[in-house]
C-alpha cells in the first residue's frame, strides 16, 4: 500500500486532509448543483482521489458515500481500516469482516443521515449488477445518474502535488527505457530484457507498472500491443520499449523504438515520420487549442508520406491515476487544453513485414504552453 504524495510531495497528514477534503467540497458542491441525493463510488481510482486511500479489494466490496450536506463514509474491510485512516481519511470507516454483509452495514450508515433519496449518482462504467440491484433495494424508487462525467474532469486538473509525482514517475519510466537499450544483446530473449528493466525499478522502490511492460522485437513491432515473449533480438531488427510506473497512486506511460545491429532504408523512413509527427504534435500542445488539432497535426504529417492507413489509433490519452483516463486524443474531440491537462502524444507506424514504430511522451499543459515530462532520447539510435 501507499498513502497519497507521501513519497515526492512529502506533505504532513494534516495537509492531506485539506487536500482531500478540497476534493470531497467540490464533488459535494456538484452533488447540490445537480439535486443529487448521495455519490456511490466503488472504482479504486476514484476512490483513492476522494479519500488518499489506495486499496485493491480484489472480490470485496470498496465504496465511498459522498453527500450535498452530510459527512461522507467509506467502506472497506475491516483488515484494511488502520492503512484507511493512515492514509488521511478522517470521517466514518464502514469495516466489515468476511462474514458480515457490508449492504446491512451500509444501510445503518445511510439510515442515520435521514435522507430523503431521489437520485444516486453512480459509476456507471464501473459498478456491476449485483451492486446496483443491492443499492437500488435500499431505494426502490430513485432514479440513478452517471458519476462519471463529474469524477473525469476534476481528475483532468492536475494540482502542484499530483504533477510532482507525475515529473517524477515519467524519470522513473525514462530509467526504464534507458535499463531496456543497455540490456539490448543478439540473442537475448525479449523476455529477459523485460525482466532485467522491472527488476532495477524494483530496486528504485516501484512495486507496480502501470501496465505489462512490453519489449517486442522483429516483425512483433508491427502489433501496437503485442505480447513479449521469448523472440531473441537480431541484427537489423526495430526494438520497441513501451513502459510505464506507478509511483504514489499516479502513473506513467513512455515509448521508444531504436534498431539493433543496423537499419533499412524502409524502417529509417518510418522512423524519421514518426519522429516528425510526434514533434508537430507536441509544438501543437498549449492551452486553449482543440485537442483535435493534436492528433490531426501528426496523423497529417503520416499521412502525407503515405502511411496513414498504417497509423490505427488515437495520437494519446490521458493520464493520471489511471494509465489511460480522460480526455482521448482523437480527431474529433472538440475540447480545449487547459493549464493542468496531463497525457501522452504517441503517433505510430506499423507495417507487417516490416515492422513499426511508436515514440510517446508524457505531457502537462502549463499556463502558457506544454511541459514534456519523459526525456528519454528520442533521435534514431542505432544499438551495436
């Protein structure tokens, strides 16, 4: 477990509450905007932004009740009360044992703010049937709205804490990279080179990626999310790096592509289009610009060279709590940049046959233009 900013703000318990409690205020003040009667929220994400309480409940059932007037409560096992209140949440605990059914205990909690329930806001995206039909048994008449829409845009702001962590999880991704290049060697398994790069960010203190690192070589680097396996590197072959820790509760996300031994004239090619449209993009990056405009200023670049087709996804997403969070990057998203925006830019190529490339960076939007948060090199390097 770990406990919110505790490693790179370094804040007092006493300031996490105030930050905490700044986070639960403005959900409330949505929640009275709205005349909705009380917020379940049952994702780890959410949860862990409202209380700085970061828990994986594998089958068990975690919740936190957030209200317009009342004190909100959280809900979790028992076993996992003290790492709760160590974490700063400060208001009622919920704590059941394996033998209890946590749906009575909630409905003593909830029955003692005398509410009057009409409407419950919910993860829709996130809370499964059998919970909803349990809560909606507590109140048989009341109307259920998305939780979702609201919880997306305040994660989407990020504060000074939360892009301290960030800087410092996208220096730890780019240690990763750097681990992965020095490990390259004919005839090492990708496997192997995927080990070695955990195992150092093991001994940096990362317990968590963010996602399965990926290490692909050869043909493999045609497939955006190809499986690692035992493939060995050989010369001439692209080696794609994609990455990415989690640190504090917040995460990383970084690829790069370099070649092994020597390149062709078809990889090199691709490579320096990749390279031109992931920069167009980036210079594209400051507040107030359509974040369409980002992902039609390097898929036009790929495009123009005649690789559009090969160019299959979204130029980035965003980033946070969640490796991939609100907003995506795609053409058709109409949503300005705002100060406070962190994601990644991450344009590709992938040719069967051939081969592909992606290079992505992390990114936050400052007041007056973009920070690039990921440092690795990204100029063509060829690992003898």
């Amino acid at each position: 477990m770990f406990t919110l900013l505790s490693r790179v703000a370094n804040l007092s318990l006493k300031e996490r509450v105030k930050h905490l409690n700044h986070r639960l205020e403005k959900t409330a003040d949505w929640l009275k905007e709205k005349d909705i009667s009380f917020c379940m929220l049952t994702s780890t994400p959410n949860v862990f932004y409202l209380s700085g309480f970061y828990t994986e409940p594998h089958e068990r059932l975690l919740a936190m009740f957030v209200f317009p007037e009342e004190e909100p409560f959280l809900v979790c096992p028992a076993m996992e009360i003290s790492q709760a209140r160590a974490s700063g949440w400060e208001y009622e605990v919920v704590g059941f044992s394996d033998t209890d059914d946590p749906w009575e205990l909630i409905k003593i909690a909830l029955t003692k703010r005398n509410l009057n329930v009409s409407t419950i806001a919910i993860e829709k995206e996130h809370l499964n049937i059998e919970r909803y039909e349990k809560l909606k048994s507590l109140y048989a008449n009341t109307s259920f709205v998305s939780a979702e829409e609201k919880l997306h845009t305040l994660r989407m702001i990020k504060d000074e804490q939360e892009a301290a962590i960030l800087r410092e999880a996208a220096k730890l991704a780019d240690y990763g990279v750097e681990v992965g290049v020095n490990a390259l060697a004919k005839g090492k398994a990708e496997l192997d080179i995927l080990g070695e790069i955990e195992f150092e960010l093991k001994r940096k203190g990362i317990r968590q990626m963010s996602f399965d690192t990926m290490v692909l070589t050869g043909l493999k680097t045609a497939s955006p999310h190809g499986k690692p396996g035992l493939e060995k590197i050989a010369d001439g072959h692209l080696v794609l790096f994609d990455l990415g820790v989690v640190l504090d509760g917040y995460c990383s996300d970084i690829t790069r592509t370099v070649a092994f031994g020597r390149i062709d004239e078809r990889q090199k090619e691709i490579y320096d289009t990749v390279l031109k449209a992931q920069k167009n993009a980036i210079s594209t990056c400051k507040p107030g610009i359509a974040i369409g405009e980002i992902d039609i200023a390097a898929r036009s670049i790929i495009t123009q060279a005649g690789f559009g087709d090969y160019f299959t996804h979204r130029v980035g997403h965003g980033l946070g709590i969640n490796v991939h969070e609100f907003p995506s990057l795609n053409s058709t998203n109409a949503m300005l940049l705002q100060t406070g925006m962190a994601f990644t830019i991450e344009p590709g190529i992938y040719l069967d046959g051939v081969g592909g490339v992606r290079i992505e960076d992390d990114l936050m939007i400052t007041n007056s233009s973009v920070e690039v948060l990921t440092n690795y090199p990204k100029e063509l390097q060829i690992i003898k």
